[in-house]
C-alpha cells in the first residue's frame, strides 16, 4: 500500500509578512484610521515592485497558510509583530508567553490552556486571510510600477505585460498549498483548496503569467497528490500504518486523522476543480492517475463520514458532462453507488443523488434507459422528499425530461412517464401549494402591505437598461434579452423554488405529452383545488391551469367559457387574498390568446373589454404585489390583443395615470414598462387625439422631480424607455412635448457627465453609473425616429442646447464606456438618416470614432457602428469626399467580421450573431459610393461578404450589400481567383448568395433543393439589381471555362432550375 507522503512543509513566515497581516486585519474602533489604507499600500507596493518583491510576499503568505502554530516561528521574527502591533501578539502569541513564566504554577494550566485555544482561533483567522491575500494575488498577477493604463485601467498597447512569478516561488507555494489540503483546520484546508482551484482556473486565460505552473497541465503532481489523499481517507487504517510506525493507540489515531483531513481537503479541492474547470481537468490530468480517480471516489461513497460522502458524490456528478472514459468504464458502479445512496440519511447526499440522476438524464440519457422505470419511480417519491431542497432537485428530472431532444427520448421512456402522471401530476400540483412557513412570511407581507408600508430596499430588483442594437440584430429588444415576460408566475422573488419548478414542469409536460395525456389524470386533482375552500389550494390550481395553458388550450376550450369568468370573479372579489388575485390576473393573461380567438371567430365580442376592465380596475390595489402582478398582466394581455384594445385605451391610461401618482418604487417599475409595452404592441392609437395629453406630460413632470434629486435615479431608465417608444409612436403628433423631452434628456446627460468627471478615478467608475446617459440618448433616437426630418428644427431651436448639441453627440460617440457609444452610434445612424445636418460638421471625428468601436470584443457597439457607418454610406451617395480618409481603415476593420475570425484577447474565436450580415450591408454601401474603397482588398473576404449577404433578412439591406458587391467585383474580377484555391468553390459561394434572394423568409422547407420547386421570384422592385445579377452569373460561366462543367454538374436540380428560369443560365 502505498504511503501517504506529504511535501515538505516551507519554512517558517518573516515577521514582516505577520506585521502586514496584523495591520490588514485590524478593523477596531480605536485602530488608526490610515493604517489600514497604508497596509494596502505596503502590500501593492511590494507585490508590484519586482518579480522577487511579487515572489517573495507570495510566498511567504503562504508560508503563514501553511504554519500551524505561532510556536514555529523564530522569536526574532515573532517580534517585528510585537514591535507593530501589540494586541495582535497577544491575541495570537500571548499564551506562549504565559506557558513559558507558568510552567510549574498548576493552578494555571486550565487558563492557559484556554487562552491557548482562543489565541489558535484568531491564528487561524490570520492564515487564512493569508490564503486569501495568496489567491488573490496569483489569480491576478500584478502590473510594474508606473505602467502606463488607460480611462479604465488596461494596459496601452506595446507597454509592460504582467509580472511573472520566479520559478523557485512558484515550486514552493505549490508545495504549500499541497501540505495545506492536509491540515487539521478545515477553514485552512478550505482557503488552500480554493486557492489551488482559483489558480488552475486562472491559467487558462492567463496561459503567459500563470499557466506556465499553475495550470493542471503543467502542475503534474496535483492530481496525483489528490488522489492519493482520496485513496488514504478511503483506507485511513492501513495508510496510517504504513506511514510511520506506531506502538499506541494514540499514533494510530494521530495516523488515521492525518489521512481523513487530507482526504477532506483533497475532495473540496477536486469538487472545486470539476465545478470550474471540468473538460479541462479531464483533458490535461495526469491519464495514470486520472484513471484511478473515479474508483476512489466511487469507494469514498462507502465511507462513514457523510461530509466525504457528500464531496465524492459532488466530484462524480461533475464528471457527468465531459464523461471521462473512466466514469463509462465504471458506469454501472457508479449507477448501483446512486442507488445505495437512494436512502441516504443525510438530505445533502440525497439531493446530490438526485442531482447526478437529473445531469445523467440531460447529458447522457442513454445510461438511464435500461432503468428508466425504477428510475422514474425513484424521482418521483423524492419529489415528495420532506426536504425542500431534495424535492425541489428532484422535481427538475420531470423539467429535464420534457426539454430532452426527440433522439434522446424513445417511445419506452415517454410510456414510463406516461405511466406516472396518475400519481405524478398531483404531486406537482401539491408542490405548487407555498409551505407553511412562506405562507406566515407573505401574510406578514401582506399586512404590511395594508399599512401602506414603504418599499424595503430588498424588495426593489436591480434595474437594467435594455439599449436597442440596429440593423439585422434590430428586435427592439436588449442584448441580453432581459425583458419582463409572463413567466415569472408571480412569485415575488428570484429564488428557484420548488413551486417553481413544479409549474415549470407542468407547462413543459404538458407541451410535451399533450392535453390527451395530462388532462385525464390532472383534472380531477385540479377541480377540487379549483372548488377548495382554502385560499391557499386555490391559488396553486389556478397556477396550475396557467401552467398548462400552452400544452392544454385547446382541449381546455370547452371549459374555458365557465372558467374565465371564476377566474374574473377571483381577481375581482374584495375578500380574495392577495395573491389569489395576482395569480388569478397572471392566469387570465396566459389565456389571452384564446380571448382574441373568440372576438375573431364570432364568440362574445365583449371579452377583451371584460378582461381589460377587471385588471385595470384592481390596479389600484392597496398591495404592492398586486399592483404588480395586474402591470404584468396588462403587458402580457396587450402583447396578444394588440389594436384591439383601442376602444378601451382612455380608461386604461386614465387608471394608469392615477397609478402612477399612487404606486411605490418597485411598482412604477412595472408600470414604466407596460406603458412601453402598450406603445410596440397598440401602435399609432395610443399618439391620437387628446391621449398623449393624458400620459406624457404626467411622466415628464415625473421624471423632472426623480432627476433633481438624483440623475443616477435607477428607476429613471425604465421612464425614458417607456417615453422613447411612446415617441416613436406617437410620430409628429408627440412635437407639443418634444422639446422638453429633448432638452430633459441633454439635461440628464450633462448632469451625469459633470458628476462622473469629478470622480478621481475614471478606472473605479461602475459602468451601471452610466446607464442614464444610455437611456437619454436611446430617448433621442426615438425622437429622430418618431419626428424624421423636423428633429434638426427642434435642435436648432432648443435655446439652451442648440448650439452644444454636436459637442455632446461627439463626446457620447467617444465615450469610455461601450455601452455610451453603442447607442451614440444608433443615433449617429438615424440622424445621417434623418436629419443629417446635425452631424456635417462633426462627420469626421464621428467616422474616425466610429471606426475604432468596430471592436468584437463589445459585440452590440460594434454592431452598432458598423450600422452607423452604412448609414452614413447611404447618404454620401456617390459623394466620396468624406469618406477618403477613412475607407482603407474601414475596410481593414469589417474584413475579420466578415471572414468569422475575429477573436478575443485570449485568441479564442468570438461568435458575434448579426455582425457579419450588417458588415456585408456597409461593405456594399461603401462599395456603391467608390467601388475603388473595397475593390483591391476583395480577394481577402470575398467568401464572407457572400455568407453574409447570403443572411440579410432586410431587403434594402440585402439590395444595399449585393449592389455594392456587383459593383466591386466588376472593378476587380481577378478577386475571384485569390479568393480560394478553387475558384469552382468561389463561384459556388457567390451562387448561393444570389439563391438566398429567393429563398422562402419564414419556414425554409426540407425539401426546398431537390423536392417540390419552392424557391419564391425575385423581388419586382429591385429589377434593375436582378439585370445585374444576370449579366454577373453569365460573366462568371464564361470565366470559369470548363469549371463550370463541375458547378453545374453539382446543383440540385432545382437550383438549377431557377438558375435557367431567373438568369437565363
């Protein structure tokens, strides 16, 4: 058997490391101020100074990690802390003098020994904020001194890269951080297993600084170490044994415990590895040792200890997603170790058995097939586990499952769920009811509520701004697709709950298995909810009727018109709990589509103006929830009836007004975004007649009292988005409003800007402060959009802003922040658009700015200003002039997004959706205003502006890009040859480009090449680009000589066939 031989621990820390410690960690009252701050310093200073400064502190943090006793250390370094700070000494060293005068005084051995204990807590407190100093400054190596930063803090180009560690250092604090896995303080044990963790994740994107010896590649004797402290845990008697002799009991303990605490610290820190790092770890570990890995852990399964059960189990489920070939080797151990652990006693193994059963389900469902049944049957009684956290994790099997694809599911396991639904949609349907004890918290809330308590500031989510990105990634939507939706279910908070997941699993089954299979079993479990006289059950049934709604509407239709009007009478009844109404308003949403069929198909004409008047007439709801709740639901209802709501839109902003003046914080936030939403999905309606005059100008005077208080108001963004749809809109008939809206927005922009540009450090500067700088510009892009031509007379005739409004549109265009000027550039866009004379002057600073942000490391700013810059195109027309200076820049710019391989700092491949389309648009407007900008370069990207033009779902995009491209290659056909080295591929791409002119928009069919002729006619309007597409394709045959041959031998026969019937090939 083989010993469990630990690394030589490092000597002992100087006392100047403990001095800087002391002073790091000395937070009292009547501590100096400044030494704190100093002590940061000191460290920065050293760590920065020199690769021996940074090597040296490095390690001796790690050498105080590593010392498990201040008896250790040499006297004359114990001093320099004394010398520093005297209360630490004490705190950490004090009994150490004591036992030295007390050594023959027994009555104070028992005081001695306690004042022993207590100074070893506060040493340990020490060695780990050691650990953490370690972590931390291996995990980001630091900058020389005085290296030259930018705004925010990146090192300018060609300047100093970061300090590498010396090798010596960097052997011994691995060597230390090995001892420490093994030490007897668990938060030691855990501060080493984090630091090893962080810093082998850190190598891979620090392969230069770090990766060279922390990365598990390169830290060979890691995963062997590890595994060794896992096999001696697994056999701590025997390992004892033969790593030292021992006579007495008490050796064999000392022995045994040695082996168990390394095995602890080995598990932690390979649970830690596999969560970070898994495919890496697998890719990069030692395959000897690695192979060994999975047994142990599958023996440590076994163990008496539930904590090493627990970690080895975290360890194995890790492994399920990259599936070593050790784990499919040992598969079904691993499988019969789920199974033994099915009864665990202890709710976190229970949990993680459920867990691996869950990721074996998403990742390799296959393993589960042959036992899919009693697998089933196990999730489904641990559903029903008393503990919330096992339920809940096991409720996510019945979730999994309905998301699998089609190949991972065969008929055999759907007729085994199938088989469940008798006893597994009730119990779904019980996982709704909230527990007992949220239930006492939400009446606490709810009389709060009564009381017309203020909102905490827990109860307000963080907001964030959704900036609008332009051209063929134009959805009006964020980037991050944060937008409210309906499928929150009303709970009030963001945890993933077991009512959650129970309603996410009914809609997904039923969506998956349809009404034939769920509304049997499910109804009439559902009925006597629906029918229950607790509240409580009710709420949940209705949930549970909301949940299924996209699987089960049709077949519920038949129900729907008793239905609808109990769930009206729900939201409407003065005695209905709180949440029995924001579920009851949250259901009736969900149903809104079948509302609209019945106005369409002849039903009660009525129902729309029914549901309308039932949730906005509660919107005045005392209960912040509710108010809430019937905000979302209008949203979502608006979203499906769209104009329909016309006739009752007076009412409705009428009641929303008086919201407005009513509702908290956390509720205005809702309504800002209804309000947002009414303007996308009404349309026109809601800027006709005297309307505006009801909503604007109330959200002006509001917006004006939040900013004078404070510009960086969080719940101004969500205002501005909803006034910047309302004046897209409401078009011209939004002009008596539109100057104040303009000159609140420039006015938001100057005070934001005033107050960050005194900050002392551009660099400290949290981007989110930003983000009303964002919305006031998105809110002026509006108003380009909503008043066209007349914006340039509204700049032009604001007193206070007309002049400096070209100044602060530069200044936006430039900003530190991408995100300032990703919107800056969708205004630069819809003003050359638009009102182009705003941006004459400034047009070449602006170009200049809008080259440099043509970045793919920010995605939605590039983007953005590509768009800006094929506006620009588009209105210079065959006027070159301005672009002279710029067009070499341009192109050298747009030729990685076109060719797919622009990367990231770390050389990894960026995907960038949309990206590649708006820069074969630009190119192609470029090209139409010199053909001569992009004709010498064309050889280079000539097959990424066909993939991209092939992806335009625009058409004047489309038009725009293949225009300028026909141009181009007529300027320089020999770029066909230098394109590829078979100009039969090339010739190919251009020809798939000018087939997907004729490819259906909506549903491509499978079929569409070779099946029933499907392909759709060249757009009429565009007849004088189709002659040119001809003459292009009949050029190229004829250059391509018996190349052609090929080509033509490898259409499909549809292809061809529109080839001959189209462009007369």
């Amino acid at each position: 058997m083989a010993t469990l031989q630990l690394p030589p621990p490092p000597p002992p820390p100087n006392g100047a490391v403990l001095a800087l410690l002391a002073a790091l960690s000395n937070h009292s009252p009547t501590a100096n101020p400044n030494t704190h701050q100093l002590a940061l310093k000191a460290r920065d200073d050293a760590l920065s100074s020199s690769p021996e400064g940074y090597g040296d502190l490095c390690s001796n943090f790690c050498r105080v990690l590593a010392c498990s006793s201040p008896a250790l250390i040499p006297e004359a370094e114990l001093k320099k802390l004394h010398d520093s700070d005297v209360e630490m000494f004490d705190k950490c060293c004090g009994w150490m003098m004591e036992g030295n005068t007390n050594n023959n005084n027994g009555n104070n051995s028992h005081a001695s020994a306690s004042k022993k204990q207590q100074a070893m807590i506060h040493w340990n407190t020490l060695r780990q904020m050691a650990g953490l100093l370690l972590k931390n400054a291996l995990v980001a190596p630091p900058l020389p001194q005085n290296t030259p930063l930018d705004a925010m803090g990146r090192i300018l180009p060609g300047h100093a890269t970061r300090i590498q560690l010396p090798p010596h250092h960097a052997t011994e604090i691995k060597h230390g951080l090995l001892t420490c896995i093994a030490d007897p303080e668990a938060s030691v044990r855990g501060a080493a297993s984090t630091a090893i963790a962080r810093c082998c994740t850190s190598a891979v994107h620090l392969e230069k600084s770090m990766g060279v010896y922390f990365s598990v590649k390169n830290w060979g004797e890691l995963i062997p170490f590890l595994l060794q402290c896992i096999v001696a845990g697994n056999n701590a008697a025997a390992i004892s044994a033969a790593t030292v002799t021992v006579t007495t009991p008490e050796e064999n303990e000392a022995a045994s415990l040695l082996a168990e605490n390394a095995a602890m610290g080995a598990l932690v820190t390979l649970r830690k590895l596999l969560e970070d790092i898994p495919n890496r770890l697998v890719k990069e570990a030692p395959s000897t040792s690695f192979h060994d890995l999975v047994p142990a852990l599958l023996h440590s399964l076994t163990s008496n200890s539930e904590h090493c059960r627990k970690e080895a189990l975290a360890c194995l489920n890790s492994f399920i997603f990259p599936m070593p070939g050790s784990l499919v080797a040992h598969m079904n151990d691993f499988l019969a170790g789920l199974s033994a652990l099915a009864s665990d006693s202890c709710a976190d193994v229970r949990r993680l058995v459920c867990q691996g059963i869950v990721s074996l389900l998403s990742h390799r469902a296959e393993y589960l097939k042959p036992h899919i049944v009693s697998v089933a049957e196990f999730m489904l009684r641990a559903t029903a586990d008393g503990d919330a956290d096992v339920a809940l994790e096991a409720c996510e099997f019945w979730l999994t499952f309905a998301s699998l694809e089609e190949e991972a599911c065969d008929g055999e396991m759907m007729d085994a769920i199938v088989g469940l639904f008798p006893h597994l949609l009730p119990q779904l349907l019980k996982g709704l009811v909230y527990p007992a004890d949220k239930i006492e918290e939400l009446m606490e809330d709810n009389a709060l509520d009564e009381n017309g308590g203020a909102d905490r500031a827990q109860d307000v989510a963080p907001v964030f701004h959704k900036s609008r990105t332009k051209g063929q990634s134009d959805d009006g939507d964020s980037e991050d697709g944060s937008d409210d939706n309906d499928d929150d279910m009303d709970d009030d908070d963001n945890e993933w709950t077991l009512r959650k997941c129970s309603a996410a699993s009914l809609d997904a089954l039923s969506g998956m298995f349809g009404a034939a299979n769920v509304l049997p079993p499910l109804l009439p479990a559902l009925q006597e909810g629906l029918g229950h006289t607790d509240q409580w059950v009710r709420e949940a049934s209705i949930l549970a009727l909301g949940a299924i709604a996209d699987g089960c509407k049709d077949d519920l239709t038949p129900h729907l018109p008793k239905l609808h009007p109990f769930l009206l009478q729900q939201l409407m009844a003065p005695e209905s709990l709180p949440q029995l109404r924001c579920i009851a308003a949250w259901t009736l949403a969900r149903y809104a589509s079948w509302t609209v069929d019945q106005m369409n198909n002849g039903g009660d004409a009525s129902l729309v103006g029914q549901v309308a008047s039932a949730i906005v007439g509660r919107m005045l709801d005392p209960h912040k929830k509710v108010q809430i709740a019937l905000c979302s639901a209008l949203g979502v209802f608006v979203e499906a009836t769209g104009d329909l709501m016309t006739p009752y839109l007076e009412p409705v902003y009428g009641t929303l007004m008086q919201a407005l003046q009513k509702y908290g914080t956390r509720s205005r936030l809702v309504l800002f975004d209804t309000l947002g939403v009414m303007a996308d999905y009404v349309g026109s309606a809601i800027g006709e007649g005297t309307l505006p005059r009801m909503y604007v100008p109330p959200l002006l005077r509001l917006w004006n009292d939040i900013a004078s208080d404070n510009p960086f108001d969080r719940s101004l963004l969500p205002l501005m988005e909803c006034l910047g749809s309302s004046t897209v809109v409401c078009g011209l008939n939004y002009q008596p409003w539109a100057l104040e809206t303009f000159e609140m927005a420039m006015s938001t922009i100057e005070a934001c800007t005033i107050i960050i540009s005194h900050e002392d450090d551009l660099g400290d500067i949290d981007e989110d402060m930003t983000d009303p700088i964002i919305c006031a510009v998105d809110l002026m892009d509006g108003l380009v959009e909503g008043l066209g031509p007349n914006f340039a007379a509204l700049v032009n005739g604001s007193p206070r802003f007309g002049q400096t409004f070209p100044n602060v549109l530069q200044s936006v265009a430039e900003h530190f922040v991408s995100g300032v000027r990703m919107s800056a550039f969708a205004l630069v866009g819809d003003l050359a658009r638009q009102a182009p004379s705003l941006i004459e002057a400034g047009l070449p600073k602006l170009l200049s700015e809008a080259i440099s942000s043509i970045d793919p490391m920010h995605p939605a700013m590039c983007n953005n200003a590509v768009w800006a810059v094929g506006e620009v195109c588009v209105r210079c027309g065959d006027h070159a002039e301005p672009l002279n200076p710029h067009a070499s820049n341009l192109v050298a710019s747009m030729i990685p997004l076109l060719m797919g391989n622009a990367v990231d700092v770390d050389g990894n491949e960026l995907s960038l959706p949309g990206i590649a389309e708006n820069a074969a648009t630009t190119m192609g407007r470029l090209a139409s205003v010199n053909p001569n900008f992009v004709a010498p370069e064309l050889g280079r990207f000539l097959l990424g502006w066909c993939d991209g033009m092939s992806k335009i779902s625009n058409p004047i995009e489309r038009r725009d890009a293949f225009q300028g491209f026909v141009t181009a290659l007529r300027v320089n056909p020999h770029s066909i040859h230098a394109a590829g080295s078979d100009i039969g591929d090339v010739i190919t791409s251009i020809l798939f480009a000018v087939v997907s002119w004729h490819i259906p928009p909506s549903q491509i069919p499978a079929s569409l090449l070779s099946g029933p002729y499907g392909f759709e006619p060249f757009p009429s309007e565009f007849n004088e680009l189709l002659a040119a597409l001809r003459q292009l394709l009949h050029d190229l045959k004829t250059s391509a000589g018996e190349a052609w041959n090929q080509i033509d031998g490898q259409m499909p026969a549809n292809v061809k066939r529109l080839m001959k019937e189209v462009y007369g090939i």
